[in-house]
C-alpha cells in the first residue's frame, strides 16, 4: 500500500490541533499499542525506557509522574522499585487497557496542558513519546515544571534529528515508507502511524527542543542521543522558585 495522499496527509498533520481526535486516534489503537510499539522500534523501545528509568533515578518513596503514560508500560519499572508513580494519558482508552493489565497503578486521565495536580507534589516528571502529541507542548513543560517541586527532575525521550547527514538521509526514507507499511500489517490503525510520521517531520532538533524546556521553568537543561539520535533524551531541574 502507498503512503497516504497529499489531503490525507494535511488531515493528519492538522489532529495535532484537535486534541480530542487525537485522543481518539490512541483509543482505537490502544490494544495492540504495545506489540505494535515493539515491532516498529525493533525492541529499541525498551532500550529507551531503561535509559529513562536510569536518567529519572527515582529512589523508594519519591513520587514520579509519567505522563502521557500510555497503557503504563513506562510507569512498571518505577513502580516495581518502590517509587511511587502516577500514569497520566489524555487517552481513556490507553487509560483502560493500562487498568486491565495493572489495575495496582493509579492511573489517571489528564490533560498534559492544565494537570489535575496540585503545585510541587511531584519529585520528577518523565513524558516518552508523548510531548509531540501535546496541542501546545510548551503549556505541557510548563506544567509539569509547576507540579515538580524546585528542584526536582525532568526527563522528556523524545524522537528527534539524526545528526549524520547520511543516516538521517536513510531514516527518513524508511520513517515515510518502510515504518507505515510496516504499521498497516501490525496495526488496526495504520494511519495512525502517518500521523507519527508527520508528527516527527515537525518536531524541533534537540537545541530547539532544549531552548523550549528552558523557557518553560527548567534549568541545567542537557541531552543524551540515543540510537544514533533516532531519540534524545532531555533532562533538566525545576528552578527554585
């Protein structure tokens, strides 16, 4: 199958503008979210997520919010060392099937840009895969700096720019032809996963990406390129107040 049509594509590219529909994108697509995620990434995403888990070193009794949690598959690993973890997702669906498979994290539907958390009772914030999908992902830091208390952690892993030309040349080819044929065999929802595509095209490099957490109340911001830069991970510390 070819990749979708020019209006399609607009159609797609314009659901980052329409959070409700984007919302419902990740419902239909949040049983078979997980398999899909592994098959796409060729298990990278779980190389991703222990890096994640190592950068937000939550201790016992902290408390960490994962945001844009998905089925909280992102939230197990905290939550089994002890730390007390809260898995947020826009997605009611991703919400339920997160439920059904550990129905021991409390999870929570929210919006990434107007939290149901109170200020600074968080010790770390962590979003993987989910700033892009924020209608205003700047609202979104700035959130998650105000529900971190001073001092705290951020870690946002995040698709971004391949710093090889050459690789770079490559990746995308296969992110705009390989990775949607791919997810139309594996997924119930492949345009879906055009919309990941578009997604990714207009998503900032990681110097920009940085800028923007810095300006959202972040400080000693820095990143790590992980699988050659396919993601990046940023860290940073809410600034005292």
């Amino acid at each position: 199958m070819g990749t979708p049509d020019v209006s399609t594509r607009r159609e797609l590219a314009d659901l980052s503008k329409r959070p409700a529909q984007v919302a419902g994108m990740f419902d239909d697509v949040a049983e078979k979210y997980d398999r899909t995620n592994d098959v796409l990434s060729a298990g990278q995403d779980r190389l991703w997520r222990r890096a994640v888990l190592r950068a937000v070193d939550a201790r016992p009794g902290e408390r960490v919010l994962d945001l844009a949690a998905g089925t909280g598959r992102s939230s197990e690993p905290f939550a089994d060392r002890g730390v007390l973890t809260v898995p947020c997702d826009f997605s009611a669906g991703m919400v339920r099937a997160g439920k059904r498979r550990r129905p021991d994290l409390g999870f929570v539907v929210g919006d990434a840009t107007r939290l149901p958390f109170a200020d600074g009772v968080f010790d770390a914030a962590t979003i993987s895969f989910g700033l892009r999908n924020v209608v205003d992902p700047d609202a979104g830091l700035r959130e998650m700096a105000r529900v971190v208390r001073p001092g705290g952690r951020l870690v946002v892993c995040e698709f971004s720019t391949i710093p090889n030309p050459l690789l770079r040349k490559a990746y995308t080819a296969y992110l705009h032809h390989g990775l949607p044929r791919v997810a139309r065999l594996v997924s119930s929802h492949g345009q879906a996963y055009s919309y990941l595509v578009d997604s990714i095209d207009a998503w900032p490099d990681q110097a920009e990406l940085a800028r923007r957490i810095g300006a959202a109340g972040w400080e000693r911001v820095a990143w790590r390129n992980l699988s050659l830069g396919v993601v990046a991970m940023h860290r940073a510390v809410r600034a005292a107040a």
